[in-house]
C-alpha cells in the first residue's frame, strides 16, 4: 500500500560525530518515530516554528533548548 504523501519536501544533508548521531538514534526510539529521517524532519519543524508540519512527534514533549 502507498505512503500518503507528506508535502513538498527539500532534502538536507549533513555529517555529525558518532557520540550525535548515536543519541540521536536512542532518542529517536524512546519518541517512537518510524525512520530518522522523520524524527529529524519533525524536530527541525518544531524548532522553526512549524509545529503544524510535525508528524509523527508529540509536540507537547520535544526538549528543544539548548
């Protein structure tokens, strides 16, 4: 069956150290997010401000500071 479509995307590519993208994965489990391309998309949505495009995160919960 057919992946609904999310939208009109843009890709975004970068490399970040092993100690990052390994926390990045243990959370991206604890949240529940199907792939780490969602968990990232939906994370980059809340912190610019479009809490309306995250899909799969809830929103209430995302630690967002720095």
């Amino acid at each position: 069956m057919p992946t609904p479509s999310k939208g009109e995307r843009s890709r975004v590519s970068t490399r970040v150290p092993k100690p990052v993208a390994e926390e990045l994965e243990r959370r991206r489990i604890a949240a529940g997010a199907s792939s780490e391309s969602q968990f990232l998309a939906d994370l980059l949505a809340a912190w610019t401000g479009h809490k309306d495009l995250v899909v799969e995160l809830d929103q209430e919960v995302l630690p967002l500071t720095a």
